[in-house]
C-alpha cells in the first residue's frame, strides 16, 4: 500500500481519544481510523504480522470507540426491543446478545452487542453511528421511562487462542466458567466489572468493561504484565482476520441502506416473537433478499485499501453489486473480499469482475467465510 | 506545530469521500479532519495563510462533511420544531435559520442550518452528530407522517469579501439579491438549486447546495475558472477565523452536556413561542446558566492543538472552567480560544490559568468575540 491512500488527521477535542490513547499509541500504533468520533488504531507492525499473532498468541486492544450506551429504568427492554427483531425474551440473565438494530422500515442503524446488567439495566457497545440519539428520540416520542446515556466505561479486549491463559493470570480460573457471549464480574482495582466472553475477532477472548477511566491504565498494566512470557502484544481489530471471519463492519458492509436479511443476519431476527419491534411488519415481508453479503475472492496481487465501495459486474457489464471491504489473506494466498452481491449472482463459484481503483479484476463468489471453525 | 500531534488516518468506505474529494486533494489538502463520517480538509497552505487568504479574496470550500438531512411530509414542521427551541413560525420562506437542537431536558444534540424548501419539506445541514437518528426516533416514537433520509446533496462554500464578485459572475446580478440567511435559486448544470447566502465564516459569502453527486465538478470547475483573476482557491473552514468569530463547533466547543444558555445561544430560544418544544419546561428553568461560553486570551507563544479539553483553574487551583478551541492569532498576536467558564470567573478581564499540555499559562476572559464586525 503506498502511502497515497493515507491523510493525515488534525487532531482535535471532537475526536475523542480513549484513557489509554497515549499508552497505546507507544506501543506503536501505526495508523488510525476514526470510530464513533473516537480514535482508533488500525496496525502495530504490519496488518499481516498483527493477524499471524493474533491468531497464534495473545492481544490486548484499546477499543474505546467501541462507545458504551446505557439504558436503565423500567421501560429500557421494551425500548431496546423496539429496536431490533432479536427476541430479547429468549435471552438468559448475565447474557450479552448481538442485536441488529433497524429503523421502522427495518433499516439498519448499528448493530451492537448488548449486555444485560439488570432486568432495567442495559449496555450497548455501539457500531460506528449515534445509536444513542436514535434511542433517545424514540424514547422521548413513545414517552418511554428510561434513562439514556453514555457511562465512563472503555472496552479493554484480549483476544487470542491464549487469551484464556492470559486472563486465568489475572482474575482466576473462574473465567472459565464464563460462557460465549455470557459474562462475569472480575475486581479491577477494587471495584467490580464486566467481563465479557465476546469480542470482534473468532480467536476467542474477552471484553473487559472498565467502568471509569482512571482504572484503565493500571490494568492494562497489570495485564500486559502478566502476559509478557505468552507474548502478549497490544493491538486492534484486524482487518483481514475480520473479514476472514465474516465480522461485518457497520458502515462499511451493511447500513441504513440495507434489512438485516441483506445482511444475512437472519439467525437474529425472532420476527414471531418480536412484537414489540416497529419493524415487524415491514421485514416479515422482506425476508426473502434481492440481495445478500457473500465472501468473495478478488484475483490478482494485493488489492489497495477499499476507501470508496468497489462496483462489481458481470463480464457481459452488468451491474450486480458492490465490494465493501477486501485485504490481502496471506493464509489465502488471493485477496478476501465481503461484497453486497444481487440473488442471480450470489451463488458460491459465480465468476464476475469487480472495478477496484487500480484495476479491473476477476472476483469469484466464495462458498464460505474463510475463518469460521 | 510538531508532525507528533498527527496521526495518520487509514482509508475505509466507512469514512465517507464528497464527489470533490480527489479535486480538492489535488488543490493540495494538507491535513484533514472526520465530520459526520466524512473526511474534511483542514488546510491548504497554513492555518494562517489560508486565514489571511480567506479574509482579504475568495475561496471555495468542499465541506460535504456538513450532511444534508431531508425531512419532508406533514408533519415535517412539527418534528422539527419538537427538537429546537427556535419558533419556527417567525420564518418566512425561502429562509435558512441556525437552529440548536436538544433533547427533552435540553442538551444540545446538534446545531444545524435548517432550510425551508416548501412548508412540508426542510434541509438540514448537520453538525457532528447523527440528528438525523433523533429524528427518526421520534418521529416513530410520536408516529409522525414524516419521511427522513439523507439527500444527494453536498454543499460547496463560496466564502470571502469577493465572494459576492465570484457568485455575480457564475449566476448574474440576481445573486445581490439574497438576503442574509436567505436563499435563491441559481442554475448548474442545467438543474435549478439552493444558493444560500450563509457559511461557516464570518467573512460574507454563500452555501451553494448542490443537488446530485455528478454536478458537483463541473460547477466547482467553473467556479475555479470564474475567479481566477480574483485569486480564487481552495479553503475550508479555518481554525483562526472560526475561533475570533465565536462560531463553536459541536463536538468541540458544545455537546450533549450543555444547553442553549450554556452555549451562548439565548437569542435562538423562543421558549414563549415555541410550544412544541419538547424541552419547553425544562429549559425555561435553566436560562440563568451557571456556566457560558466566553471568548478567552491565552499568554505565551503559540499553543498546541487542543486535542482534549485543557482545565481552567483559578490562581488558587480552584477547576472553574475548560478551554475547547485554541489557535495562535496573527492579528491579535496572542492566542485566542473559546471556553466554558464558570459564573463566578466569566466577567471580562477575569485572570485565570489553562493547563495546557506543553505548560501552565495564563487565561483571561475576552471583553467579546474577536471576529465579529
């Protein structure tokens, strides 16, 4: 990649930088994006040195933009559940679910994990959109009893097949008692937190809820500490084992323009169950999509960054979809590629083009995700 | 400045590019912020001389980062005017209007420019933040007959003492016809749409509203062209201007932490008049705020940006206030800069102290703004 595709960001107080900003930045953080107006870092060494590491040892990430919402009093899971056509009735106590979340017309606005506190107590760590002001509109509209705002709490993620290890070290052997996308409560400098079993990446881990900035830097401490010997490395989401893994990115693969059928999220959508979701109506009518998220693969050498979304065609030039994220696989050996492809082209082995910025390309609709076990 | 204060920002489809993008880059964009998802620029030659451009000629602003929402149906006043304190009703047509909005308990979520386009169908053109997410809230919440979407539409600025000569020149002597906030229609490319003579500078000047993504360079083109003799450039909204002007920037200087009073803004409250403001009752409680913006001068050589709030304390060490914006003045030859300070401390000449981050410096309120004529 050269270094053409890059812009240097001004910084300012409108981009907020998480406690752990400065620290992690010293590490090494090479690059940034901008991620619900906070700063996040993109790579350490390379993208493809942090995704082997990733994949074999143990990282701690700094994900602050992932910004926290939280919804209390007595109308919050009636709110919640307006929302999204995930049943929330189905989901246990001490349970985190991810939640697509749609507009009346079952568009979608973001799609956060949510974690249960209390039966009126509810965490979202957002996708990159103010789902909050959308929450508090229906709040204030619907006159809903609820409390709407953003706490002081920062995700700190330590993901990786030895992140169960990592965090044995730190809080005991009772994390192993914590389920996939359940949580627990761990002291951290005395006080109680959440620490979830979830995280954006499918090398296992968890999501370590601080609850107030001035704990963050100590146990990121504490825990880089007592990783050294598993070599424990700071990090971030990455780009090709996301896309490897299907993890959609908000923003980039799926947005207000597209239902969660599209975005072939149909394992989330309780459409019977769901009655009090205002989008009910509208998606059990839309369930069958004109068009879906499918893995492809892109010929060629190494694809440049994708800042704008890539038309795809058929050979004959039609157009049938759009490429929204794709990188370089090293364990491929062929760029991986998410794209939003029409249901006449979508079947796996589909062979079509797709114009990148620096050439037009073969891409091939793939038949799964690379990175799911 | 030091390159350290920079990051380097990683391209994605997730951080939106207007259709002048690569035009204005090649105009020679230095460095560039995120707003609304969007990357704007920040500079083209420095921050001073752009400033000292931009109050004696003319230049053409991209600021596509001031997303257009389009709300439109019956009910689309009524929405509206559920989330700003300004009376709507005082507005005649063809008008565009600073309008702070706020939530039920009056915090301010957004301080768009409204355009009244019919008296069924409204622009708004956004601050930092997803408005158009509370919007859409609430009016599923009221179950409003509205429709809300994000338009096709970007806004190129033509802003400086010559900007009136440059707009004569493309569209005819029609365009002295357009008062203060008001608008015309003009011609491009054959399509008639909204020249506003508003933007984000005091300097005089238009928001031309450009209706469909295709337009946008031909007319940038032939703006360029017109102007040439008139020293015409590339800008975009410049820090030293913007900081004299007192004109505050969401996210920055003002957010959901403060309301209207806090932010300067009580001659936009029409709380008398404007009954279908949600925050109606709140808000005629809280205009003695106990806290405001003011205009401060910061001592010393020229200070670093400010990429977090900088505390504000009095000679005894007493937290009275924080300062947001901050920038060397070429004229004023010292460092002006905007902050919220507290009741007690916000007379003019009031000596305080800012903890910067290179060094402790003095503070003094400003008697006013140092930009507004």
């Amino acid at each position: 990649m050269g270094m053409d595709h890059y812009v240097r960001l001004n910084p300012s107080n409108r981009l907020r930088r998480s406690p752990l900003f400065d620290r992690v930045r010293a590490e090494g953080a090479k690059a940034y994006s901008v991620y619900n107006r906070t700063l996040i870092s993109q790579w350490f060494g390379t993208l493809e040195e942090d995704y082997a590491h990733l994949k074999t040892a143990v990282q701690v990430w700094d994900v602050g933009g992932e910004r926290i919402v939280e919804i209390s009093g007595p109308d919050a899971r009636r709110l919640i559940q307006m929302a999204t056509p995930r049943d929330l009735s189905r989901l246990g106590s001490e349970r985190c679910a991810y939640v697509p979340m749609v507009d009346p017309q079952g568009r979608l606005l973001n799609d956060p994990v949510l974690t249960l506190l209390a039966p009126d107590r509810y965490w979202l760590a957002l996708a990159d959109s103010d789902m909050f002001l959308y929450l508090k509109g229906l709040a204030a509209g619907a006159g809903l009893d609820v409390r709407i705002f953003e706490p002081d709490v920062w995700i700190i993620a330590i993901q990786g097949p030895r992140a169960y290890e990592l965090a044995e070290r730190v809080w005991g052997r009772m994390i192993h008692d914590i389920g996939f996308f359940k949580y627990g409560w761990v002291d951290v400098g005395g006080k109680p937190m959440v620490l979830a079993r979830s995280g954006w990446s499918v090398q296992g881990g968890f999501e370590l809820h601080v609850d107030g900035s001035d704990y963050a830097l100590p146990i990121w401490e504490k825990i880089m500490e007592a990783g050294r010997d598993l070599d424990v490395r700071a990090g971030c989401p990455n780009l090709i084992e996301r896309i490897e893994a299907g993890l959609l990115s908000y923003g980039n693969d799926i947005s207000v323009d597209h239902t969660p059928f599209e975005a072939g999220l149909e394992r989330f959508c309780h459409l019977e169950d769901a009655t009090d979701c205002l989008a009910r109506e509208t998606l059990l009518a839309e369930q069958e999509p004109t068009r879906q998220i499918r893995p492809v693969e892109i010929s060629g050498d190494k694809v440049p960054p994708v800042a704008q979304l890539w038309p795809v065609r058929t050979l004959e030039g039609e157009s049938v979809g759009k490429v929204s994220s794709a990188c370089w696989s090293p364990e491929q050996q062929t760029n991986v590629a998410i794209a939003m492809i029409d249901r006449a082209y979508w079947q796996p082995g589909t062979r079509l083009v797709v114009d990148a910025p620096d050439s037009t390309r073969e891409l091939v609709v793939a038949e799964k995700f690379w990175g799911r076990t």
